[in-house]
C-alpha cells in the first residue's frame, strides 16, 4: 500500500487552528495510504511533526490576513500558478481522516482519466451524499478499466455538490479559471458552482464521480465547535487517534 512521492499531488491546505488535526490524519494517512506519499500542507507556520511524507509549504502573509480558509481562493490561485507543476492532483482537508485501505490502483485510473479527457474539472474519489449510483440524476459518463465515471444530469445542482472540497481530483488549470479571487472555502464550493452550471463559457466543463470509490473516510473532527465524534469509527482507528484530541474538546 505504499506509492511514490512523485506518483499524485496531494495537497493539505491549512491554518494553525487546525494544526492538531494533522497528527491523527498522517498517523491515519500513512496507515492506509502509506508514508511514501508526499503530503504537502500549505499552512501558516511550520507544524514541525515529524512525518517523513509531511512536506510544509509557508503561505506568504498577504494570503493568510484573516486566515487561509477566507482567502481560499486567493492563496490556492497564487499557489497553483507559482509552485505546482502538475496537471492534475488530489486535494484534502485536515479533517478528511482515511479509515480504510486506500485503493490507490483505482486512483491511478481516474488521474488517467481526466489525462485523456481534458475537459473534466473534477473526479469526486470517495462516496458522498447525492453521489449513490442509483441516485435518478446521475448518468454514466464513460469507463476505464474497473472505474465507471458519472456525472449530473444536465447540471442538475441537486445531484451533488459539483465543485465540493471534500476528497477528489482535480484539473489545476480549469479550476484555476472557475475560481475567483476572494472566495472562501465554502464560497469556492457555491459560487464555483454556481459558475459551472450557469456560466456559458464553462458549459463544457464536467465534474464527475468514481465508482467504486477512491477511499472511505467520516468526518470526525469539529474544530470550530471544540468536539469530536469518535464513534464514527472502529475501535483501532478510535485508539489512534484519542491521544491527540485536546483536553477542552468533547468526545462523543
């Protein structure tokens, strides 16, 4: 289960409120994706962890005023177009904690994917809400090997979220076009959306999903409201990651 450090991209991007979430998601990561896998994590100060596969990234001051998450849009631009070379690269969030085996040979076969089909801004890899094969919106988009690939139904918004930040791969370029300066995390998900499905110029553009999924995760990590909801998960997983939660966080 372990893979290159120059076979994926794979970005964290990040702020010191949610620096303690980044030890139970490498312990996690390296358990089921593998620590051969470089993690980049664009923050705001060096979390110093040492983890062979943490790469820090030092976001400029101008981009972190008032916090990484508000100027989403902004840091991530400036980073793709000045230090990412890659077409192609999967993002995450450090409360995206894998519990299972990643299955890294059907990752391979969406980045070949989107590689043979330029149009593509987005191939969701884990199973989220309105992504179920059955769901009436959804149609088959195309096949590789043992990944069937399904996009919406003429755009219908109520499909999925078509620009979501939870796990997927990404077309660097289109989103960089989508995307506007001064959107937050969540602003980059709407009016990103929004964009996609009623702007003419991108009416080409396709966002999809890949069955089977890429990897399994919950979210279980509620920084903002100090809580943690442990019983999401199996016992081993709870076991790794107990010893970092803080002290004033709940537990349930």
């Amino acid at each position: 289960m372990t893979s290159d450090s120059r076979e994926f991209r794979v970005i964290l991007p990040t702020t010191q409120l949610y620096y303690w979430e980044l030890a139970p998601f490498f312990e996690l990561f390296n358990r089921y994706w593998g620590s051969d896998q470089e993690v980049v994590v664009l923050g705001d100060g060096d979390p110093d962890l040492d983890y062979p596969n943490l790469t820090y990234f030092d976001m400029p001051n101008w981009i972190l005023e008032g916090g990484l998450w508000i100027n989403f849009s902004k840091g991530l631009r400036w980073y793709f177009e000045n230090h990412m070379e890659e077409d192609h690269f999967v993002m995450l969030q450090t409360d995206f904690w894998l519990l299972e085996p990643m299955k890294l040979d059907l990752l391979r076969t969406v980045k070949a994917y989107m590689e043979a089909h330029d149009d593509v801004i987005r191939v969701g890899i884990c199973p989220w809400h309105g992504s179920a094969t059955n769901n009436p919106y959804l149609i088959k988009d195309g096949e590789l090997d043992d990944v069937t690939f399904y996009r919406c139904k003429d755009k219908k918004p109520d499909c999925f979220l078509p620009l979501s930040n939870i796990p997927a791969m990404w077309n660097r370029e289109l989103l960089y076009q989508v995307w506007r300066d001064n959107w937050t995390g969540w602003g980059c998900e709407q009016y990103g959306g929004e964009r996609l499905l009623t702007e003419t110029e991108f009416s080409h553009i396709k966002t999809l999903v890949a069955k089977p999924p890429c990897l399994f995760w919950k979210h279980i990590s509620y920084t903002r409201y100090k809580r943690v909801v442990l019983s999401y998960v199996s016992e081993t997983n709870r076991e790794v990651i107990r010893p970092f939660v803080p002290d004033d966080f709940e537990v349930h």
